[in-house]
C-alpha cells in the first residue's frame, strides 16, 4: 500500500473500532460523508449513531483500492470490497458488496462517499430502514 491506503486503512480501523477520536483526527475541517440514502454526516459521533438505527456492528474486508492522484496533495481514492457484521435482529451477514469514494486533500479526508448492497439483502430498508432488534437487544454500533 501507499502512504494515503495506509492512512485510509487505520481510518477505517478506527472507526469499526468506534475509537473515533482517534479516527476523527483523519478528518479535515468540514469533512463530510455521505451513506446510502444520501444520508450525509459531519462527524463520527453522528455517524456512529445512525449506524445503531442500521445494525449491530458491521467489518469490511477489503479487496483492493484504486489511487488516482491529481497531485502530491490531492488523492480520489476507491476502496472496494465486502461487508460481513449482524444486523439488529442478530442475524449475521456477509459478503455485501461495498464501494467506498474518498477524496484526500493535504493528508486529510475531506469527502467520503459509501455505497453498499445491504438493502438489496434485507439487512437494511429503504432509506437506512432496518431489521427490528427484539425489545431486548441493545443496538453495540
């Protein structure tokens, strides 16, 4: 990998990890990431929060990133693999397509864009609509 997969990687690390202080230190000023649905979020903490109303947790496995570099300070980075957590009626998933669009500026992400195929498989409605979890299952995010 190079110097902007590898700082994307420990990203995405972070933030399934939810240590999104950390991961937050990634961001640039305004960054903002846009999910399925057109559901955009300016933070991790909101973002975090949304994915309680979606799943229980979620992983990528990544297969490949493509780099196109306009410059040494600007990347468009596409990061493509599957999908493989537990939705919040506790059923499993894997293999779920999803594509991942960030644009990189000065080392820092200003632009995420998120794609997957988890409402073609039922794991989520319409517009971010999910599973119901039973009345006793807490949302792990």
């Amino acid at each position: 990998m190079d110097p902007v997969t590898d700082m994307l990687a420990r990203f995405l690390t972070l933030v399934e990890e939810r240590k999104l202080d950390q991961a937050s230190a990634y961001l640039a000023e305004g960054a903002r990431m846009v999910f399925p649905g057109g559901t955009t979020h300016s933070s991790l903490a909101e973002l975090a929060e949304s994915a309680k109303t979606r799943y229980r947790w979620v992983r990528k496995r990544i297969e490949r990133w493509d780099v196109l570099a306009t410059d040494e300070d600007e990347a468009t980075v596409y990061c493509l693999g599957t999908l493989y957590g537990e939705a919040l009626d506790g059923t499993p998933f894997s293999g779920i397509r999803f594509l991942d669009r960030f644009e990189v500026r000065k080392g820092r992400i200003v632009l995420q864009e998120v794609w997957n195929d988890l409402a073609e498989h039922g794991i989520v409605g319409p517009k971010g609509m999910s599973r119901q979890a039973p009345a006793d299952a807490a949302p792990r995010g």
